[in-house]
C-alpha cells in the first residue's frame, strides 16, 4: 500500500471510531474483525489488507467496492501452487 492510501485509511477509521463516538472493540465488532487488526491499520503500518479486511472496512466506512488496495490473499497464492503442481505432472 502507498504511503498516501495507508494514510488515508487510518485517518478514515479513525475519523470514522471519533464520528460514532466508539471504541476499537465497537469497530471490531461492526467489521467482524480483530481488535488487534483495527489497531494494525489506524496505526498507518503500511501493510496491505487482504480482500476480506478491505471490503469489512469499505462496509462500514460507506466506501464503494474497490477503493481500498489489497494484498494477494493466502489462499490464492496457495491455488496458484497447486495449478503449478498439476502443470508439472
């Protein structure tokens, strides 16, 4: 994530948990996600958030679809070595 994108999704969350007046443990709640993961990204540590993190938090930021750049998930680094694994038999 760039540095401008990582900082504008935790000015976003932030402004978001002052604006509703809740805590990490609220948003957590509200995204299905972990407190330790809300804290992650309010503190602008750069690192990109998998789809399923990214859509939680374009859900309850009213952000549209697509606006928040993601990291290739696990799961689909690991079917990518299985199709490699089939190619080679």
């Amino acid at each position: 994530m760039s540095g401008e994108d990582s900082a504008r999704l935790a000015r976003a969350l932030i402004e978001f948990r002052k604006a509703e007046g809740i805590s990490e443990r609220e948003l957590a709640r509200r995204t299905w996600l972990s407190e330790a993961t809300i804290r992650t990204f309010e503190r602008d540590r750069g690192d990109l958030p998998t789809p399923t993190v990214a859509r939680s938090f374009e859900e309850v930021l009213g952000w549209a679809p697509g606006s928040i750049k993601t990291a290739q998930s696990e799961a689909m680094g690991r079917e990518a070595s299985a199709d490699s694994v089939t190619d080679l038999e």
